[in-house]
C-alpha cells in the first residue's frame, strides 16, 4: 500500500532482506547474540528475511550456520568475496524472495527490538531518502558509561572516511531523540552510512548498480553511498534505530593496503578533473605523512603496495571503466557533494601528535579555501 502527497510517500511494511556475512569462525564469535536479538524485533516476521552469506564455505561452517539460525536463509558462497560481493549474493537472493528493500548489518552486533521498524519509518518519511543508518552504539560498556560508535559517518576531502562522535558519552538514550534543531519527523544527513547496519530501498540499488565487489573491505559502503548521492537520494541518521556494536578497531597488513588502495580509488571514480587538481598539493602532503607514518608504525609494506597497484595498466582501464558508469549517473555537482564534509580527522583510533598538530591544522586551513574556490 502506498500513498503520496507533499513530496513525501509511505509504503506500509515493505518486506526487507536483511544480509549478515560469515567468514570462517566470525559467526562462532557474534551470531548467538546477533540471532537472539534479531529474534526480538518488533516488525511482522513474514515481511523480513535474514540472509546469512557464507563466504569461503565449508561442509562444517554451513553446518553451524544452519544449527544456529535455522529460520536464516544460509547462502553457501565459495569464493571469499568480502563485504560488497558477499552483499551482493545476499541481495540477489533477497530479490529473487520477493524482498524489497535491503538492510546490509554485521553480524557482531545486538540489535533494539525497534530497530527495523524506526530505519523503514525514516526512510519512507520523504521519498528523496534513499539510505538510513541506524544509531550504534558501543557494546559493551566501559566503566558503566554507554559511548557512541557513530552517528553517521564522516568523509575528509581527501577520501577518508570515519565514525561521527566515534567514543563520546551517548547523553540522549532509552530511547535516543533526534536533534533539538529537527522536528518531529524529520532526520539529520549524513555523509554516508556504516555498512554495520544500513536500510537501502530497492529503487537505490535498482539506480546505482550493486556494491563494488573490487573494494573487498573498507570504504565499500562509502562507495555504495556516494552511487546513492550522485543519483539524488538523501542519506540520513534514524536516531531511535539502535544497534549495539561489539566493534574493534586494529591494524593489519591487509586493513592497510585496503582502506589506503580503496581510498585513493574513491577519490579517482568519483572527483571532477578539476577536484582532483584542486586537491593535489594538499593529497601529495597528506601522502607523505602517512608514509612516514607507516614507516614509525610498522605498515610501510602495505601502504607501499597500495601505491603499487596504481602502476598497473589493467588497474587504470578498471578505474576509468568504472569512473565512466559512475559519472554518467551524476545529479550533483562536488561543489553541493562536499558541502558538509570536512578537513579534520577526528577520529581519536588513529589520532597522534603529527595529526593533530600539523596534518589536521594544515589540512583543514586548504579545504576551508578549496572549497571556496570550487563552483564546479
């Protein structure tokens, strides 16, 4: 049932997948906590699908995975294909169900038992909504104090993208209410949503294509995001949709070489010519800082071999294809893009003196003038 009026449009109950993604022992880690609460949610049980994609299958995980969840659909996949293939599979299936709309969640988290029903009632508020984030939290508390895992995500002009109020007291929960700046039914944009718990109506995905399954791990759902902002669709913060996350922050060799690669192919895919331009002085200083970072903190390799993947002629024919398809479905220009992304990183996981009080101070003063400067 739909109904229309005032630019805005309600669709009662969509039915929804929603797609977790196992890797080896991942679900022998999280999925009792994440099934027990995902068993509480308060929205009719035939209008949601929970998809479990098996990554890297096995005869013993897909064994598991079915004792555990046996009302899960269990999508055996062979390959590891990472966040956005593995979402891909899910979202296939889900399609092929009936579903439609996707709702992309990790698999260590712990979900409110309204927390689907508040991401479908923000996003059918206004039909210019494409994508919702749920309001995560970390879990568990630390000294008795609940702390915020993002509001939203923020991204730096220089492709980086990190948790809004990542760590900070949550003062306004049980239940959480939006901003004092918004009225009731409205909701707070965002630069792009976590792929931790994100609603994504059908008509989105239909638009932009599928996730980028290239990217692996790491700003895959920025890219997802970015489709749904080139092709007009507002994405927002639904403030009483709560998700706890057991998340950690850490460092490996292939965290480095991915979020750096994909950084970099972000900004290529999805900047004008004259951005990029605009950018490059500030992008070189940025580079050598964070070499000389890799260098004091022990992950020069991995950062040396995001640079390497760039001086493959396959690579550049994979980028320039993609840059193509990306482009064609622009509404917006980056002048309107950028308008709310910023020059700091104030993300206190990688924060360190040679951020702090030389990189975000320098960086923040040049995107304060580029941004001026750019009427494209």
């Amino acid at each position: 049932m739909t109904e229309e009026g005032n630019d805005k449009i309600f669709v009662m109950q969509p039915k929804i997948g929603i797609v977790l993604i196992n890797y080896k022992t991942y679900a022998k880690r999280f999925l009792e906590d994440c099934r027990d609460s995902m068993r509480k949610i308060e929205y009719p049980r035939e209008k949601y699908v929970v998809y479990i994609v098996d990554n890297a299958t096995t005869p013993e995980t897909q064994a598991y995975l079915r004792e555990m969840y046996p009302e899960a659909v269990i999508l055996p996949n062979k390959e590891n294909s990472g966040w956005g293939g593995g979402n891909n599979v899910g979202i296939e299936q889900a399609w092929k169900d009936g579903c439609e709309d996707i709702v992309f969640s990790n698999m260590d988290v712990i979900v409110d038992p309204q927390w689907l029903k508040e991401l479908v009632e923000a996003a059918y508020t206004d039909q210019k909504i494409g994508m919702v984030q749920s309001q995560l939290l970390l879990h568990p508390m630390k000294d008795g104090v609940q702390r915020i895992n993002s509001l939203g995500n923020e991204i730096h002009f220089l492709g980086f993208g990190y948790c809004k109020g990542y760590g900070k007291v949550d003062r306004v929960h049980n239940p959480p209410q939006p901003s004092l700046t918004l009225r009731e039914g409205e909701f707070e944009d965002i630069s792009y949503a976590s792929g931790a718990s994100c609603y994504v109506k059908g008509e989105v995905l239909k638009k932009t294509g599928l996730c980028d399954p290239d990217f692996f791990m790491y700003h895959d759902d920025m890219e997802i995001c970015l489709k749904a902002r080139f092709a007009g669709y507002r994405i927002v913060l639904a403030p009483k949709s709560i998700m706890w996350h057991k998340y950690e922050f850490g460092r490996s060799i292939l965290q480095v070489y991915y979020m750096e690669r994909n950084r970099l192919i972000t900004m290529l895919e999805f900047y004008k010519l004259p951005t990029l331009i605009l950018f490059a002085p500030a992008f070189l200083f940025m580079e050598l800082g964070v070499f000389c970072g890799s260098l004091a903190g022990g992950y020069a390799k991995p950062k040396l071999r995001s640079w390497g993947y760039f001086f493959k002629p396959g690579s550049w024919r994979k980028i320039k294809e993609k840059r193509r398809a990306i482009q064609a479905m622009r509404t917006m220009s980056d002048r309107n893009l950028m308008a709310a992304w910023t020059g700091k990183i104030l993300f206190q996981e990688a924060m360190n003196p040679l951020l702090k009080y030389v990189a975000n101070p320098a960086l923040n003063a040049y995107w304060q003038v580029a941004k001026r400067l750019m009427w494209w």
